[in-house]
C-alpha cells in the first residue's frame, strides 16, 4: 500500500529513483540538487537500497560513469544543477546520441554569471538541443512519479533516449508537500525489470562509438528525430497506464486547465503552474476568460497538442523562467509561436519573463500578465513584459 508524508522534491526524487531498483548512480553535490544523492547514498550505505553508488570527483565523472554502467546494461541514476550541468555536457550529450536509456533529475537553477545559486531554469534550457527527452514538473508528487515514468518512457524500444525529470530549485526541491508514496511491490508491478540487451559485452567484443562517416551520422541523426516523435504518444501511453495503477493522472505531455470556452491563456511550466491555476480561478469568477496551458515535456515539443490548446483563444501569454538570448524573449514562447504557425496571426501575444536568480513569479506577477493580455485590442506581438517588482 502507499505511503503519505510531507517531502521535499529532493527526497520524492532520491525516493523514486530507489524505487526503480538502479544498479549503479554517480553522484557529484551541487545546490540546489546535493540532497537527491546524499538520500540516495543513505539508502545504499545503510542496506536499504541494493546498488552500487560511485563517488567521483565532478559531475563530467558522474555522467561518464553511468555512461559506462548504461552500456553495459545496467539501469542508471544521477542528479545535477546548474554549473554542473554545464561541466558534464561532453558526456551529457554523447549519452543521448549513444541511445543509452536512464533518468537524470535536474533541479534547476539560474546560470552564473552574475553570480548566484538560486532559481532559475536557464540549466535546463540551455541543454534542449543535446538530444534528451525533457519533463519539467510542478509538484513534488509529480517529481516522484516523473522519475517511475521515466524510466518506462527511456527503455521504451520505440523510444531508448535519455530522460530529463527537471524541477524548480529551491521552490520545489527545498519546499515540502503532501506526497504518496508508492510501495515497492506497486512500483515493480508498474515497471518490468531492465532487460535491454547490453552495448557492451566482453564476451563478445566490439567497439563502442568509433569515427563515423558523414553517411552513417545522418542516419543515425534522423532515427534520433524519429525516436523524439514516437516518444510523444509513448508519454502519453505512459501516463495512461501510471493513471490505471495509482490513479494519478498528468495529461500526457500538455495539461490543460479550464482552457474550454477560454478566451485568453497562460502558457507556463514547473512550479509557476500552480499560482497560475490560482489566477485561473480568481478571474473566472471576475468574468474573464482565461485558462492555462501548462508545459510539462519541452522537448519532444508537444508542437500539435500546444496548437490544439490554443486553437479557440484570441490571445495568449507565455511565461518563461529563462531567456532566449538570441531573442528579446523566453524560449518556450518562441517555441510556442513556431508551433502555432500560420494560426499565429489571429491572435495577441507576447513574452513574459520572470522568475530568475530565485526571484518570485507571484500572483500579482500572473495577474499583471492577465490583465495586459485581456486590454491587448488588435492581433501581433505586444512588448515583451519582465515580471519585477
């Protein structure tokens, strides 16, 4: 039977990774994410978690180590933030390109410089390119339950790419909730023991990643791109079968809240959600219109469930907790209008950025966004607006 406690995102992280029986984690600490590995290094150290934990000395060992571990068959954890991120990208890139299956939690945080260790989700972002599968979560319950579907998701032989399970730090990592744990026995009649056929093999030798002609590395490139769209039905399926065994269920890879009959949303992601779902209610009951459209995989981009949401409304805001800096921009809004295309033109629109360095997207921050979409009057972009007090 499941378990309630109050949890940090941390713990529900370290705690559904155990639940998924890894073999082997690498761990490096980095704020805001330290506690994910150090509760996970309990677990292993006192008995209670039959795997092997590698302490290594940065976060480029970490990613390699599991690297290693993944190809040689083994199911694989580690958690990062931020700087660390950043220094094990070699790694992190080719662990997605090698096709090795494994969840990696992200508790993100803001990019130096200016120097800081807070909020922000500028980590994560800035990685979307290197080829993993991405969930951003808005409650700890969700972290927990992303990890389990995550590994579903990445040893999916449709799918075999890395996940991503990606969280506010501090806001969710640190701040604790109301969580159901699921039993042992709950969590391994929802996910099969790893039986992926191992890359390496010393009974049977081969080489592993050796130069590749142009020819083969476009192949390999397209099956890449084609494994990301298979995945958006495969995290649907997913979250169908997590909804029938505990109930809970997360809408595949976009949620939409009170979006029908709207006339104005929100678009946003991670903890930022539940706020805007506050702001949905309240100005309901004030008479206007608006619904929220809450991200919860960035990449694959759910591009057709995003167009869909938005399909009826007149104008629509998208709150970033990170910049584009190749445009005067959040990064999802301009991934927002890319998937809306020609359909774009019909309605008003604009960029809303806050929430970096552990700044507050608050509720005055959201309204503030309603109210200046709802006096928008004619179609096209409006100004992108910073949320700073």
């Amino acid at each position: 039977m499941s378990e309630v406690k109050a949890l940090t995102g941390n713990k529900c992280a370290a705690l559904g990774a155990a639940l998924c029986r890894p073999d082997l984690s690498a761990a490096y600490p980095i704020t805001p994410q330290s506690s994910v590995v150090e509760q996970l290094a309990d677990m292993v150290y006192s008995g209670e978690l039959d795997a092997r934990m590698v302490q290594v000395e940065s976060e480029h060992s970490a990613m390699s180590v599991v690297q290693g571990a993944a190809a040689a068959g083994g199911r694989v954890f580690t958690a990062t933030s931020a700087q660390g991120l950043a220094l094990m990208f070699e790694p992190y890139f080719r662990m997605s390109t090698l096709r090795l299956p494994m969840v990696m939690a992200i508790a993100t945080r803001e990019m130096t410089s200016p120097e800081t260790i807070w909020s922000g989700q500028q980590d994560a972002m800035s990685v979307r390119e290197a080829g993993w599968i991405q969930c951003f979560c808005e409650t700890n319950q969700e972290i927990l339950d992303m990890i389990l579907q995550g590994y579903m998701l990445t040893e999916d032989p449709r799918v075999l790419i890395p996940v991503n399970v990606c969280y506010d730090g501090f806001y969710s990592s640190h701040l604790v909730e109301r969580v159901e744990i699921p039993s042992q026995a709950e969590a391994d009649a929802f996910l099969p023991p790893y039986s992926l056929p191992a890359k390496l093999d010393p009974r049977t030798p081969q080489a592993l990643d050796p130069m590749t002609p142009g020819e083969l590395l476009m192949k390999y490139r397209r099956d890449h791109l084609e494994s990301m769209r298979a995945a958006l039905a495969v995290i649907d399926e997913v979250d169908a079968k997590f909804a029938a065994a505990f109930g809970r269920s997360y809408g595949g890879c976009v949620e939409s809240y009170r979006m029908e009959g709207a006339d104005l949303a929100i678009v946003t992601l991670g903890s930022a959600c539940g706020a805007a779902r506050d702001l949905v209610d309240e100005l309901r009951a004030a008479g206007v219109r608006l619904g929220l459209v809450k991200l919860r995989f960035t990449r694959p981009f759910p591009a057709e469930r995003v167009k869909e949401a938005l399909a009826g409304v007149k104008g629509f805001a998208v709150v970033d907790r990170s910049v584009s800096f190749g445009w005067d921009a959040g990064p999802m809004y301009v991934e927002t209008c890319a998937a809306l295309g020609e359909s774009l033109a019909g309605k008003a629109h604009f960029s809303a950025i806050g929430g970096l360095g552990g700044a507050d997207i608050s509720m005055a921050h959201l309204r503030e966004t309603a109210l200046r979409l709802a006096g928008l009057a004619a179609p096209g972009r409006a100004e992108t607006l910073w949320l700073m007090d």
